[in-house]
C-alpha cells in the first residue's frame, strides 16, 4: 500500500528539484526522506516562490511517485551534500491550496491549516493526495493505486 506526503519548499527549489529529478525536504536532512518509500505519492507545497521572500504564493507545485532506492546525498558544492530521494515527476500545473482549504480533510474546518506545513514533510490521505492531482491536472502512478 502506498502512502502520500506533502513536503514544503518554494517553488524555485521545488523546480531545481523537479528539473533533476529528486526531492529534498528540511534543508537536506535523511531522517525524513527514510519514511518515504518507493511507489509513495509526493507532492509539493510552495509558500512563495523564493525563501525568505513573503510572496503568498500558497501553491502545490510539483506532484509525482518516488522511484526505486533510498536517500542519497547529493553535491550542491560549499560542502553541502544533502540527502534525496529521485522521483517521477508528473506533468502538472501549480495549483493555489485557497481554493481546496474547504476540501482538503488536512485543512476542512482548521483555521490555523498551515500550522502541519511547518514541519516540512507530513502524510495526507489517499483522498487528499488525488483531490491535489485533480487540480493540478496530474494523472501519477500514485493516484492509480
């Protein structure tokens, strides 16, 4: 049985990510990236398009499964190797979370919603994973399953 995340980083390291073909979540650590597992549905949420920056853009960004083997480090120079795992992203299109925050059983009914994203990886349903890839016009091995 497979499981379904949403990690959280801007978007512009979101689409380095998904332009290599890896996922990273809490600034490279392991330990995160150990409790996903292949054929898992991942899925992305922005806050803004840059860190650091107050942008609002409060969008999933990437969606797709994460493939064979296990997290690796990679090298981003400067002696930063952090850890990653590859994935098969889907093609899709970023898609606001305002318009889902009634849908989402994550979000339905919570005014602090944002509160679990803080966290930088946590699980969602089946039922959130596919209402995600619904509006991001994605069809994913995951959401198959």
């Amino acid at each position: 049985m497979s499981a379904y995340w949403i990690a959280v980083a801007s978007a512009e390291h979101v689409r380095r990510g998904r332009a290599a073909g890896f996922m990273q979540v809490n600034h490279g650590k392991a330990a995160p990236l150990r409790r996903v597992k292949p054929g898992d549905g991942i899925v992305y949420y922005s806050p803004t398009t840059v860190l650091g920056e107050k942008d609002g853009l409060q969008a999933f960004t990437a969606i797709g499964t994460v493939r064979e083997g296990g997290p690796y480090q990679g090298d981003m120079g400067a002696g930063f190797t952090p850890f990653r795992r590859d994935v098969a992203w889907a093609k899709a299109e970023e898609a606001p979370i305002k318009p889902l925050l009634d849908k989402l059983e994550f979000t339905v009914g919570k005014s602090n919603w944002g509160y679990q994203l803080r966290f930088g990886l946590f699980s969602v349903s089946a039922a959130d994973f596919a209402l995600i890839a619904e509006a991001m016009g994605a069809k994913t091995a995951a959401a198959a399953n």
